[in-house]
C-alpha cells in the first residue's frame, strides 16, 4: 500500500541526533506501547513469582485433613479444601511449579536442539538440507500426542529405577529425587517431539539471511563459516526463534496438562494444573470452585503467554529496514 | 497436477513406514510383556498366541510379520487386554472417531474461517478484538475444562441434548463441538492473519485502483490467497483433531478409538497399540494430502510447481 | 482546456515520530490528450500525489489536508466515496511499478483485464467483456491473445505483465492514465517498447496521461510537458524543450547536470548539492584526457578470465543453465572495465565468478599470476584481501545487528591489518572520513543511516582490507541520481587515491560510460563486444549493442 515515501536523503541525515538505537531496542519500544502484550507480560511476571517464589510460605499441599473436606474459603485456607481437606490454594501455586517448570524446561531442550538443528540444516544447503528436512517432516506428520503417550508408556517405570539410583548413589534427599524424576520422562517426551516446527522456521531464517548480500560480503572477506554462521547469520534469526519459544511454552503446559488428564503426565505426589482440574472435575457438580479455580490459573497463565507471543511477533514484524 | 498428487502420495507412505518402524520399536521397548495382564487367558492359550503371532521370533521376522499379515490377510493381531482380534475392535470404533472427527473438522472450519474472515474485515474494532478473545479463549482453556462446563449447561437448559453417551444421532454435536473449538480457534486466527497478509499486498492496491467494491475485493481478490495458510493447517488441524479425541471420547463416553489407544499404551497392549496408531496414521495421511491437493488448487504456483510459490 | 487541474494539493502523513508533509501546496494541470511526465527522487511526492488523487492512501496514517481537483464538475478531493469508486478504473485508471506484485497471482489473467469493464458498465455482458478484454491485450502487443489470456501472471515475462497491466487500466477507455514508474523495472529494451506502446495508446485511444518517473531520460523520450518535484513542491514547470535547454530553478539544473549522458566528458560529475548551494554552474569539469589514452596499449591486465564458465542445473526441471558461458575478459590496472548488459545476462555472475563466490564450471581467474579457480577455500584466504566487492543493495549489504564501528573493524582484526583496540578504531575513523562520514557514526546501526550512506559504509568496508580490485555490482543502480552522482564521484577519487581497479557491472549505459575506460557488453552469457568506452558507444560493431545504445531513453 502507498506509505510514506522514502526519507530523502538530507531528510535522513537530519534525523540522526537521537542516541543509536539497536533492531532490539527499537523492537521493545515497540512493544512497550503495546498494552495488551504489557499487561501480560506483568501477569506472567506475577504468576512466576506466586508459584516459586511464594510457595514456599503456603502450607504443605499434601497435608490430608479427612475432616476437613471441601471447606469453604476462610484465613487459613484462602480458596478452601479439596476432596481430602487439603489446602487448595498452595495445592494451585505447587501445581503452577510443576506446569510451568515442564513448559519452560521442555521449550528450553527444544529450543536448543530446533535452532542446532535449523541452522545447521539450512546453512549446509542442498543434499544435507534435504534430507534433514526431509526427517522433520516425517516426524512432523506423525500424531504428536501418540507418540508422546507410547513414549511415555515406555518411561513410566524408568522414573522409579532412576529415582533408587539418584537415592543411592547420588544420596539425594528421596522425596526430592521422586518428584524430579517423576517429571523428567515428560520433559524428554515434549523436547524430543517439540524442536520440529522450530527447527522448521529457523531453516527458513537461515536460507534466506544466507542468501543475502552481507552475507557474500562476509564470505567475500573471508570470514570462515563457523563465524559467518554464529556471528553473523543466527542472531539475525532471533526474532522469529523469540517469537515462537514464547508461544511454544504454553503449548507444552497444555499438553502436559493433556497427558495428566489422561493419567499419562505427573503423577502424585506430583501435582499440576491438569492433575488439579482432573481432579475438579470429579466434584463439577456440587463443588465447581475444584475444576474452576485451578483452570482459571491455568488458563490465565496460557492466555499471558500466548498475548505476550503475539505482542513480541507484532514488535519485531516490522522490517529490518526502516525506509 | 497429478504428478503434484503423486509426490504426495509417496511422501505420505514413506510417513506411514516410519511411524510403523517407531511404533513398533517403542512398543517393543515397552516394559511387561502381552497377554500377561489379562488374567483370563489360560497360559496354554498364550503359548499358542505367541506362536501365531510370531511373538517368540526374532525381532526383524517380527517386523516384517506384521505389515506382511495386515497386508494379505487383514490380520492386525490379538488386543492382549481385550482378547480380541484388533482388526474387530478398530472396525467397531473407527467409525465412531470418524464421525467425531469430521464433525469436529465441520464445527471448525464452520466456525473459524467466517469468524476470521469477519476478524480481519473488521480489523482493530471491538469485533475483532472480540473476535479474537474468544479464539484465544478456544485455545488456553483445555478441552477437558470446556466439556464439563458445557455438560453443566447443557444439562440444565437443553433437555433434548444428552450429556453423554453414543446413541442417537444427534449425540455428535456436543462432543463434536467440544473437540472442534480448538481448532476452530486456531483457524480463526490464521484466516485472519492471512486475509491481513493478503490485503497488505500491491495487487489489492491495484484492485481499489479498478475501483471494484470492496466486497469483491474481499471475497474475490483476497480469499484465495488468505485462506491458504488455514488449508495448510487442515492437515494438522484434523491430526489435533484425532489427537484430541482421546480426551473429549472419555468426557463425553463416546465409543471411539481413542480409549482404546490410551487403555493399550497404558495396558502394554502391543497389537492394539500398533493397530490404532497405524490406523491414525494413515488417516492423517488421508487428510495432509486433501490439504495439500486444496492448497494447489487455491495457488496455481503452486500447483505448476513454480519455485517461490 | 486542461482536463485535470491540480490546485493547492497538501498531503501530509501523521506517524508517531511527526508528520510529513509528502506534497505541500502543489498545483499543476494536465491539458487534454497530452502526456505530463512528473520528474522527481524519492521523497518528492510524485507518488503520493497520484495516490492521492484517487483516494487509494490509507487515511490514517495519510490526511489530505486541503486543495481541490476538479475534473468533470466533482472535487476528486472532497468527493462522495462511493462515487470516487466509481471514477476509479471508468474515468481515471492508474498502472504501477512492479507489474508482478501489483497483479493477483491466484487469477487468470483474463478474468482481471475483464473486471473494470464489468464492474463499470452494468450493462455489459460477460462475452461483451471477453471480447473487448482480448481485444485490449491484442492492441498492447500480446501475441495469441486468446490462448494466453488464461495464463497467470506468473507464466508471462515482467514487459509482458506492465503491457496486461496497460491493457487493464485501458479496457474502460478512462479519460486519464495515471502511471507510476511503469518502465522503472524493466530492462532498457523492454522499456523503450513499453515507451512507443503508450505513445501510441495516447493517440489511438485518446488518452491523457500522467507519467510519473525519476528517469530524466525517460520522461524526454515519452512526455509532452515536465513538472519538476523535489521535496513535496513543483519547482518548475514547462515543455521539454524547455525544462531541458534552460532550466531556471537550482534543483532542475543540478538534477540535469548530475546524471552521467553520453556526452558527459568530465571525469566527476557535479551534484545536486553544488547547485541548490549556488556555486556557480557547471565549473566542476575536467575533460578527460580521454583522447589520448587511445593511442596508449592498455596497461598490464591485473585480472584476466579465460574462458569462464558457469552452469547451473535447475533442481525443478533439471534444465541446464548457461549463466556465464565462455566469457574472457583482461581487466587493466587502474583502470574501470565495465561490463554492461540486461537482466540475466550473466554479468552480475561473471563478477562472483571473478571472486570466487561462485563456484565456476571451468575456465580460469588469473590473478597475480595465480589461477584463483584452482584454490581451495584456505588458499583463497590472502586473496581475499586483494579482491574486494560492493553490491546493488545497501539495505542488505549490511549486518543489521552489528554496529558500524564492529562491521567495520571486523574485516581489519580478522586480516590482521591493525592489532589493539585503539590502532584499529583510529582506521576506521579515518576509512570513515575517507567516504565522507565521521567518527560520531560508530555507534549507530545500519538502519539508521540512508542508502547513499549505507553504500559509502560499504565502500569503507570494502577498503578496510586494502585491495586492489573491487567489484562494483549494480551498485549505484538502487539510488537517485543525485546520490548515483556522490557515490560515482567518490568511487573516482578513490580509484585515484588507491590506485584500485574496478569491474563495474551495471545495466545503465549511460553510466558505464561515464565511469568506464573500456567495455564489454554482455548477452546471454556471451560477450558480445569488448573495447575502449569510446569505441562501443561510438563504433559499435555489434547489432545488440547498437539495438542497447538505441534503445537508451533520452539519446535516441
């Protein structure tokens, strides 16, 4: 569409008196001004902040108090008890632990192997390109979900063996090792799967970043393709990598949740959010606050998240040039 | 155009053959061994099902037994959890996730596409941002929150609705709904986002420059091109779809494949688990190749195998 | 009697970092059957006038603030939308830059020269339609209209795409065509047909028409009457003849001055800047010592290319492509070869051939007595000081995330040119000041900067190594002429303070001669001709040759 014209060139000049502003920079800029990716952005800060930070002051979720079932909320329990008169509001921010933990940790490992694999594929070109894509897209076609079930099929006993392992050998604290070992299957589940897209799109970046003139000019100097590769080509392709981490944490925490329902995720004393809402859902009828609460805290952290992703594509969608 | 279906063709059986080679090494890496959970098989029985089904053979007979049987035989093996031949079991339920699955897709796309082609019209008004809210809503509260809250209300105002249950025809809608908003979501936001696309291009400048209507301008020029990027997510959209049903099957006691695929990987149930996944599999084939074979027919670039479509 | 009278139009674009003024107060009239041509650089509002005219800018972030154009008893400014739409594509039509991008590429072509008719005259019928549409692209040039009506876009080549374009936007027979820079994208070839087919048009079809160009050249060949913009005001006005012979504004001389024509014989060209500051008029000449060098054997060839070849297999239909084939070439020291030729001749490959950044398919580079094709990447390495290269595209010729001073001191830490800190910064001021920026531009961004100033930090990049030969590809090809004038300038003094060699790859001749002291002309892989710059413009043997030199807007 018919924009302004390009600056002229005296035009330019003249407005260089600002102090230099990096892409980054200017892209936060950006985003600053948007409202609804800053609220979210502070909600997720605050979600953060409730479930590692403030935990440790709630009571013990797993104190089970038969005679104090389904209470309603008062200045010892904040939202009250569950089913077995636990207390339902440190029972939300330790679920919040474990969800977040899993979507932070597994969008870590895939991000680490979808960029390895991404720019490597797209950087190498031709045969090799082809052929690493060519695994993506098998393994893309694939029903995700399946093969995470059977993986985790496959691990569920694992988790015990190492756990005796970690206790012995590594003398660690054994409630400790459970709950760590419990979720590490899930983390290996959702990274192995998860890099595929992101390994996708950072090909994309990279074939076309490759193909552009500062790119030649560095081969023309006879940078080495180590260097071009890592200082020149992969932080141009941060943007869309940012974006799309953003957007891949809560999707994991969704499928965790998933998985829980399905009693194929975290397993107590583990609990998440979907173990919580599962849970909930038992008593939907005559204690909705089970199901609802929960979901709320789990459905307000997803939508942050995935405001936030948006907000970050919008900010750095803006080309690189600014004419 | 045919060769373009061809390619597709191929690509798609090369993906069945490597979700059988992953299945079936995970099934076999699956810890316990089959028909050892069901305590109504006698031990002789056993014997002679291993036998039959080359269970006591090497690993490499046993991978290709298998395709071999299904193949000339239509023999999908014995669920060791149900005592029953998977080829029956998949036959009584793939119709039910059939169903479920398309009318899921039907809720989808009936629903998202409209809804992202209104968004985008109406870009940066109180119905788009409303528009969108209830997509993001669509996407971060999980099916199994949605469904109970949908029983609830559909229990208390709607007493020609069941809640649960697989009887009579009309008892698709709920579960059908259920399991489409996600995808319904998805697709609204990236009509939207695609008809935005299109509508940023040189080629509509040229269109108002005609002085065309801007209904024409909207429905004619920018369709083709804005809806490509949601016909590529069919493909995947219905594997969310197949994916999700596990979950909405339970909630709402449908019949269909899915508890079956989670009672397997749960039970060690090596045929059934092999069974369903290859069913799901080659289903999911199905559908990438309509997407893709719709995707040539929105871009012809696409389709006469221009590079840089 | 005009038919269009422009009167006090004001344009202005609110953003957040200010507002605009992109046309302000600009006033002008187009008499019936005539072709304006408007001349202008980027920023001068040529565009943003037409748009508009028609009501096609978005009106935030664009706000026509006042003015009026009357035409045919309607204010086009003030006027009800639903009847703008309807003037639009019936009355006036208006055709674009970029014919690909500006054409759907999911519909058949047909289907969209038919839509004006069909939208416009509600009478007409969808086989009144067809015929008047094949009819239309029959009468621009379009061979087997029939068959090829129902192609898409992308099967037709980009002259054939701006001629289905024309033949859109004249399908109504519209009172007016307003055209935007229709021939700036194509080869000079493909532009001088489209020139004689609007030309025709006008008369045939009875057309008025706006030409809108930054091409002085251009717009001497095909319009009637000039308006001259420059930042958002008509600064002068007049037919051809006069605008040419005696321009009387600073800016139209300067602008006319600086752009290289055959007849250019000083070695620096002036800028629009030594007009518009009032230094008296074109004082900055020194003839070449042009005619004695002809006599002279050229000195040593510091490069020479034997039998070059490079081919490439297309992965989609396995067709052999014979980008560079069989090209030889001697490039003197310190002298400018240029090597000129249109789109996909080969030219712009033949130069990353010459440095390795193209894999040749055989054939040899010697330089320094060295066949630079036998090297392996490692060898290469000390080479690669020597054998610099510039591109078309300042905007993608620099790393967007790295700093100048880093982009600049990265070439000279990894050669080993300077060892600390302090010694290397000190280099790059001074590359800095060498291409007329300074040293408070070490912290800035790429972005930041203009394309004539990107192209400079590209030079600067380019000499931080020290070589003695660098490529020039296309790259002053992507700027106005009044910064084409700066950079070519610059690239001279340089050439004569360093003592560099150039390759100098474009596809505008006019340039290559005013930069070159020989040529080669180049077609489809093949040279054509190779000689002094005198002798190819003067002399030219070749029929392709003779056809490019014609074909020249402005020179004919």
């Amino acid at each position: 569409m018919a924009t302004a014209e390009q600056t002229s060139e005296p035009q330019k000049a003249e407005n260089m008196h600002s102090a230099p502003s990096s892409l980054s920079k200017d892209a936060w800029l950006r985003m600053k001004k948007n409202k609804v990716a800053m609220v979210s952005l502070g909600v997720f800060i605050v979600m953060i902040v409730l479930c590692f930070a403030m935990a440790w002051k709630c009571k013990d979720p797993n104190i089970i108090n038969l005679t104090n079932k389904f209470a309603a909320p008062s200045a010892e329990h904040w939202f009250g008890t569950d089913a077995l008169g636990r207390d339902l509001f440190s029972r939300i921010l330790y679920g919040g632990q474990i969800s977040m933990l899993v979507g932070l940790v597994a969008t870590f490992v895939s991000v680490c192997i979808g960029v390895t694999y991404g720019s490597i594929s797209g950087f190498a070109g031709g045969r090799t390109d082809a052929f690493m894509m060519r695994v993506v897209d098998i393994l893309l076609s694939i029903p995700f979900l399946v093969l995470v079930i059977v993986l985790q099929a496959v691990l569920k006993d694992w988790s015990s063996d190492t756990s005796a392992w970690f206790v012995e050998t590594l003398k660690w604290k054994k409630d400790f090792s459970d709950r760590l070992t419990n979720i590490i299957p899930l983390f290996f589940a959702l990274g192995i799967f998860g890099w595929l897209t992101l390994a996708r799109i950072v090909r994309a970046q990279v074939l076309s970043i490759k193909e552009r003139e500062f790119i030649e000019a560095a081969h023309a100097l006879g940078y080495s393709n180590s260097r071009i590769l890592f200082r020149h080509i992969i932080p141009n392709t941060l943007g869309p990598t940012v974006v799309y981490a953003t957007l891949t944490v809560p999707s994991f925490i969704m499928y965790e949740a998933t998985l829980s329902y399905l009693g194929l995720g975290v397993k107590p004393p583990n609990s998440s959010w979907g173990i919580l809402i599962k849970e909930g859902a038992n008593y939907m009828e005559t204690h909705p606050e089970l199901l609802l609460l929960p979901g709320f805290f789990f459905s307000l952290t997803l939508f942050a998240l995935n405001f936030l992703g948006d907000g970050l594509r919008d900010a750095l969608d803006v080309k690189a040039s600014k004419d | 155009m045919i060769r373009f279906i061809f390619n597709r063709f191929l690509q798609g059986l090369l993906v069945l053959f490597a979700l059988y080679t992953i299945t079936f090494f995970l099934a076999k890496a699956m810890p316990g061994e089959p028909f050892t959970s069901e305590k109504n098989v006698s031990e002789f029985t056993k014997q002679n099902l291993r036998k039959l089904y080359g269970l006591d053979k090497s690993l490499p007979e046993q991978y290709f037994r298998y395709p071999y049987r299904v193949l000339t035989q239509g023999d999908f093996g014995v669920s060791s959890s149900k005592g029953k031949p998977v080829r029956d079991i998949i036959a009584n339920s793939f119709p039910v996730s059939l169903v479920l699955g398309l009318g899921a897709l039907g809720f989808a796309v009936g629903i998202g596409i409209p809804l992202g082609i209104l968004a985008a019209i109406r870009k940066n008004t109180w119905v788009d941002w409303g528009l969108m809210g209830f997509a993001m809503i669509g996407i971060c509260v999980p099916a199994f929150t949605i469904g109970p809250l949908l029983q609830i209300l559909v229990a208390a105002n709607v007493p020609w609705l069941k809640v649960a249950g697989w009887g009579s025809p009309q008892d698709f809608l709920l579960p059908a709904f259920t399991l489409g908003l996600v995808s319904a979501a998805y697709l609204a936001r990236l009509t939207r986002g695609g008809i935005l696309e299109i509508l940023s291009q040189d080629f509509i400048r040229t269109a108002h420059a005609k002085g065309l209507s801007p209904t024409t301008v909207i429905l004619k020029h920018s369709l083709r091109g804005g809806l490509l990027p949601s016909v590529a997510y069919l493909g995947p959209a219905f594997a969310a779809l197949i994916s999700g049903s596990f979950i909405v099957e339970s909630i709402f006691l449908v019949p269909g494949m899915g508890q079956h695929f989670v009672n397997a990987a749960v039970s060690r149930d090596e045929f059934l688990l092999l069974g369903v996944s290859m069913f799901f599999g080659f289903l999911i084939i199905v559908m990438n190749l309509f997407s893709d074979i719709l995707t040539g027919v929105l871009d012809p670039r696409v389709r006469m195998g221009k590079e840089g479509a | 009697m005009p038919i269009l009278d422009i009167q006090n139009l004001k344009t202005y674009f609110h953003t957040r970092t200010g507002t605009t003024k992109a046309v302000d107060d600009v006033s002008f009239s187009l008499e019936k059957g005539e072709i304006l041509g408007i001349v202008g650089e980027s920023g001068s509002g040529k565009s943003v006038t037409c748009y508009s005219l028609l009501g096609l800018l978005p009106q935030p972030p664009a706000k026509i603030e006042g003015g009026c154009v009357p035409f045919d008893g309607e204010d086009l400014l003030h006027v009800d939308p639903a009847i703008q739409r309807k003037i639009r594509g019936k009355r006036i039509s208006m055709i674009f830059q970029d014919p690909m991008s500006c054409l759907n590429p999911y519909l058949r072509i047909l289907d969209q020269v038919m839509e004006p008719m069909l939208a416009h005259e509600p009478g007409a019928t969808k086989e009144q339609a067809r015929e008047r549409a094949i009819e239309m692209l029959k009468k621009v040039g379009i061979a087997d209209a029939e068959e090829r009506a129902h192609s898409f876009p992308h099967e037709f080549s980009g002259g054939m795409r701006q001629r289905v374009m024309i033949a859109m936007a004249l399908v109504t027979h519209p009172d007016i065509l307003l055209a935007d820079e229709p021939t700036t994208a194509l080869d000079v070839t493909v532009q001088a047909r489209i020139l004689r087919l609007l030309k025709e048009l006008r008369t045939e079809l009875d057309v008025s028409v706006i030409f809108i160009t930054h091409d002085l050249g251009v717009v001497a060949e095909v319009a009637d009457r000039v308006v001259v913009m420059y930042r958002g005001k008509v600064v002068e006005e007049g037919t051809v003849r006069e605008i040419f012979d005696t321009p009387k504004h600073p800016y139209v001389k300067g602008l006319l001055a600086c752009r290289p024509t055959f007849q250019t014989t000083s070695r620096m060209l002036p800028t629009v800047e030594d007009f518009l500051e009032g230094k008296t008029t074109i004082e900055v000449q020194e003839p070449k010592p042009a005619k004695d060098t002809q006599e002279e054997a050229p000195p040593e060839p510091l490069i020479e290319v034997k039998n070059l070849k490079v081919h490439f297999t297309q992965s989609k239909d396995h067709q052999l492509i014979k980008a560079v084939d069989d090209v030889s070439l001697k490039i003197p020291k310190g002298k400018t070869l240029g090597l000129v030729g249109e789109s996909g001749c080969g030219k712009t490959t033949t130069g990353r051939a010459i440095l390795q950044l193209v894999k040749a398919t055989s054939g040899q580079v010697f330089y320094d007595n060295h066949d630079l094709c036998q090297l392996h990447r490692d060898q290469l390495l000390p080479y690669r000081k020597k054998l610099q290269i510039i591109f078309q595209d300042p905007y993608a010729s620099l790393n967007p995330r790295m700093t100048i001073e880093q982009a600049l001191s990265e070439p000279i830490r990894f050669h080993q040119i300077c060892t600390g800190r302090a010694e290397t910064r000190d280099r790059v001021v001074s590359l800095l000041e060498e291409v007329g920026l300074s040293a408070e531009h070490l912290r800035r961004y790429p972005h930041e900067f203009s394309g004539g100033q990107r192209q400079r930090l590209c030079v600067a990049r380019a000499l931080a190594v020290e070589p003695e030969f660098i490529v020039c590809d296309e790259c002053v090809s992507a700027m106005d002429v009044s910064i084409q004038a700066q950079v070519l300038n610059l690239l001279r003094n340089l050439q004569d303070s360093h003592n560099l060699t150039y390759l100098f790859i474009s596809h505008d001749l006019s340039v290559v001669k005013f930069v070159s002291d020989y040529v080669a002309v180049m077609k489809a892989g093949k040279i054509v001709e190779q000689n002094t710059a005198e002798d190819v413009y003067r002399n030219p043997h070749q029929d392709y040759t003779k056809e490019l030199l014609a074909a020249v807007p402005g020179e004919g």
